[in-house]
C-alpha cells in the first residue's frame, strides 16, 4: 500500500459519496421514511408477476445473444475471411445505435403497421405499437448483440498465443476454440452476460412500449403518482435491488480474473476458415443486412410513406428528413456533446478510482459497494435521487446550471452515477496490469503521486481508457431514464425519440432515427481515424 496516497483516496472516497453515493440511498431513505402502508395479497402477487416477466426477459435475451455473439466474436476477431474488417467495423457502429431507434426499426419492418406485419410478431390490441415479450426479447437481443461481440471478441484476443499453437498441434482449430479460447476467456464471457442481464432488467424503453411489466417499468410508470406510490415501487424493486448487489458486490471482487479490454486490441493467433472462408463471408454479410439492413430500410420507407394504400415517395421523405434537421439538428449537436463530455469525463474518472483501490483495501471495498448499488438500481430511481439532490442546492449559479437554466450539467451527473460501474468494471484489470517495478522505483525516487500517474500508468493505460470512452458514449446515448433531470432547452435526444415513439413509427420518428444514424456513422468514423492514429 502507499500511504502516501492516502489523502487522495480520502478526496475521491468523499467525492464519490457526494457525487454516487447520496443520490442512490436518497430513494431508499424515502422508503424508510414514508413507508409503503399496508401490503396485501394483491401487492404480493405484482411483485412475483413483475419478478417473473423480469427474469423471462433477461433469461430469453441471454438464451439468444450469448451464443450468437459468442460465435460471431470468434468468428470476426480469431478468424480471416473476405470483409472481415468491414463487418467488424459495421459492428462497432452498431454500439452507438440507441435502442429507442432498434426499437423503432423493428417495428417499422415486423409490427403492425410496418412494412411487413406479421402475426407471431405479437399482438396490437389496437395500438400503434406491437405488444408482447416475444418481441421485446427480439430487440434487446439485437441491440445487445454488438456489445457481446465486442466483449467476447477483445477478451479472446488475451488468450495466450503459445497456448493456442501447441493445442493446434493436437487438434483443429474449432476444437482449439472450444477446449481452449472459450475456457480462458470465459472471464470476458462471464462480463458480457453480467452486463446484458443489467441493461436488460434497468431497461424501459422496450419494456413500456410493448408493455412488459418489469421492475424497472413498475418504478417509471409510478414516477409520476406521488410520493406514496414511488415508495412502493421502490419496495417492490428492493428485493430484486439487493440480491442484484449482493452479486455484483461478490462479481466485482474478482475483476482481476477478467482479460482487460485494452485498445487496439492486440494481435492474436488467427484462424483460417481455408476453402469455406468465402461461405462464411457471405453467410455473416448476409445475416448482417437481415439484422441491421433490412429495419434500416424499413426506416427509409417509413421516412417516405403517404397515402391511402401507402406508397413511398422520395419527395416526402427528403422533406421530413430536412423538417426534422431544422427542427432538432441542434438538439442533436447539443446530445451529442454532452455525451461525448460524459463519456470523457466517466473514463477518466473511472481510471484513477481504480488506480487509487489498486493498493489499498478500505478504497477497493468502498468503490465496489457503491459501483454495485449504482449498477443494481433502475435508472428512474437514480434519477429520482438526483432530482432530490438537485433541490438542496442553493440559489444562485449552482441553482442556474442543474435546474434553471439550459445546462448540460444534470444530465452529465445523471450519466456519470448510471455507466461510472461500467467504466470501473472495464479498467479495473486494465490497472491491475500496470506494472508495480516502475511505479515503486518512481516513489524511491521521490516523484509525487500525480507524476506517477502521468509518467507510468496514464501512457500505458491510455488506450484502453479512450476505448472505454467510445464504449461509454454509446451506452450514455441510448439513456432515457436518467434524462428525468435534463434541463428545458438542453433535452436528451434519446427521450425526445422515446416520447415520440408512444404515438408509433411515423415519418418524424423514422426522420429522427435517420439523422441520428447519420451523425453516428460520421461519428464513428471519425472516431476509427482517431483511434488508429492515437495507437501509433
């Protein structure tokens, strides 16, 4: 341990109390304090209705995602085939995709009123949007299909090469791949579910739409009746809050076992398809437009569609697309800066709590029962606790940019208590893999605690610290729960696509998805020339 960081850990211990602590035990002191009142039968049933439908929801999207993205991780990032690296850099756009605009997609193309309805879609019930588990289960497997492979895939890259070569001279390489990559980075594996299984339970976009009844649907839909009704909601979430962070408190003692998630990936041993590489290329070309070609030209048409029968004219899809770019462009721009802020901001952040716990038990125990709460509760309860923080501060300029003004601020606190879990969870075994000679020949010579961090850990973590950045930003544009505290005039532009969705997929939704999807491919590529000139 180096003590001499002790007063640094004890600033970040009462930062990250102030700024993740409080606002997540404010909701569960309000619990404490009101109470629920009477629990009756009734409310015992709820509760094991909504348990069921929730872990049906994450059970159904692990049961489909993890072995699909498994595969496709090994085939994109261990295998060489034709196009490879344009299917993997496709698969990276995807994690920018927010899942209200998945949503959308979907149900443009398979819902009832899209461009090819059909029945086992789910039922409509006279709404304008399709209804039903099934098909909830389908967008959240699309959506965290991305991040799977991604997971996987890096994680595989950490697999020793020595290892490999000699298991090769045994066996062919799918026997390699299931008796030895699979097993070493079942850590990265483990990580990916963990991870789904959260965004799946803490999710509401999907969930109210198509009228799932998860815990995290029950706490936003009871947001808005008073006092009462959101402390027995909480109540109701509780149970499943506390064995969620039980867990997550045992999980994240064991990060160090994790492969870290470094960018660039390193370079492993590949694998050769040899006379089917070129099936295989077709095959996943294929699959990739059925899965995000065929919702996105769903879209288009959407952003065209008039008249009685529908047909598409191009005309009125280039006006609505210019309707929404006048309308919201900015709006846009203002998101998509927050987020970028955010992500820069919880990256960094997350680097050096973990570089202060990697050597001090007190700090280690304290940032994972706090990431563990953060990362165990619904979005909507954490944004109620901001909303309660928010209303201590004093008047005056603290006042003016969390509420009275069109700030930015809210909104990054917001997403720095939501994906801060996130960012510690993907660096901690990043850190863990600094080397300790160098540090301690740094402190023998004298040098302060922010030199060490600037001469040794910050240049040989720094990748891994952006790729965390590019991962949190997707994650932080998809938010919809934590944009309750968003300021008038600085909107979240996932909300704005939420709160259109409820009427179904128009042609201003389909104009919104669209021009976010634009910004995002720029985004993206912009942000592939940065990565492989800050790797050099």
């Amino acid at each position: 341990m180096a003590p001499f960081l002790t007063p640094w850990r004890c600033a970040a211990g009462v930062a990250l109390a102030g700024l993740v602590a409080v606002p997540l035990l404010l909701p569960l002191l309000e619990l404490a304090q009101h109470g629920i009142g009477t629990w009756s039968a009734s409310d015992s049933r709820r509760v094991s209705q909504l348990l069921l439908q929730t872990l049906s929801l994450v059970g159904g999207t692990l049961a489909l995602t993890l072995p699909v993205g498994i595969a496709l991780a090994l085939a994109l990032f261990r295998t060489e085939f034709p196009g490879r690296r344009f299917l993997l850099v496709a698969t990276f756009v995807m994690l920018f995709v927010p899942l209200p605009m998945i949503a959308s997609a979907w149900q443009a193309f398979l819902g009832s009123d899209g461009w090819l309805p059909l029945t086992w879609w789910g039922p409509n019930a006279a709404r304008p949007w399709t209804t039903g588990i099934g098909p909830a289960i389908w967008v959240h497997f699309l959506a965290g299909l991305p991040w799977v492979i991604v997971f996987v895939g890096i994680g595989s890259t950490w697999v020793e090469r020595e290892l490999e070569e000699q298991a090769l001279l045994i066996g062919p390489p799918w026997w390699v791949a299931l008796r030895f990559t699979l097993p070493r980075c079942r850590g990265a594996i483990v990580f990916a579910a963990v991870w789904l299984a959260l965004q799946v339970a803490g999710e509401i976009t999907v969930a109210y739409m198509m009228q799932v009844s998860t815990f995290a649907q029950e706490v936003h839909i009871q947001f808005s009746q008073g006092t009462g009704a959101l402390a027995r909601s909480v109540a109701a979430a509780l149970p499943l809050v506390i064995a969620t962070w039980a867990l997550l408190t045992w999980y994240l003692t064991r990060l160090e076992r994790l492969p870290a998630l470094a960018w660039p990936p390193a370079e492993p041993r590949q694998f050769d398809f040899g006379r089917w590489r070129w099936a295989v290329a077709a095959l996943l070309l294929v699959a990739l437009l059925l899965i995000f070609g065929v919702p996105l030209a769903s879209l288009l048409w959407k952003l065209g569609k008039q008249g009685h029968p529908p047909h598409w004219v191009a005309g009125n899809a280039w006006s609505h697309f210019l309707s929404a770019c006048r309308t919201h462009g900015a709006d846009l721009a203002k998101n998509l800066v927050t987020v970028g802020g955010a992500a820069a901001a919880i990256s960094f952040g997350a680097l050096i709590l973990c570089w202060l716990a990697d050597e001090s038990r007190w700090f280690a125990r304290l940032l994972i029962a706090v990431m563990a709460l953060a990362w165990s509760l619904p979005g909507t309860i954490i944004a109620l606790g901001l909303k309660q923080v928010i209303a201590w501060l004093p008047e005056g300029v603290l006042a003016d940019l969390f509420y009275y003004q069109p700030s930015p601020m809210p909104l990054v606190w917001a997403y720095i208590v939501r994906f801060l879990p996130f960012a510690v969870a993907v660096l901690w075994p990043v850190v863990r893999l600094v080397p300790r000679e160098p540090r301690e020949a740094a402190r023998l010579e004298g040098q302060g605690p922010w030199r060490e961090f600037w001469t040794i850990v910050w240049p040989l973590t720094r990748h891994a610290v952006f790729g965390c950045g590019l991962l949190t930003a997707g994650l932080c544009l998809g938010e919809v729960a934590s944009a309750r505290v968003e300021t008038p005039g600085w909107e979240s532009f996932a909300k704005l696509l939420f709160d259109r969705m409820h009427y179904g997929v128009d042609n201003n939704v389909a104009a919104l998805s669209v021009m976010l999807l634009g910004m995002i491919v720029l985004l993206a590529a912009v942000g592939v020339l940065t990565a492989r000139r800050t790797g050099k």
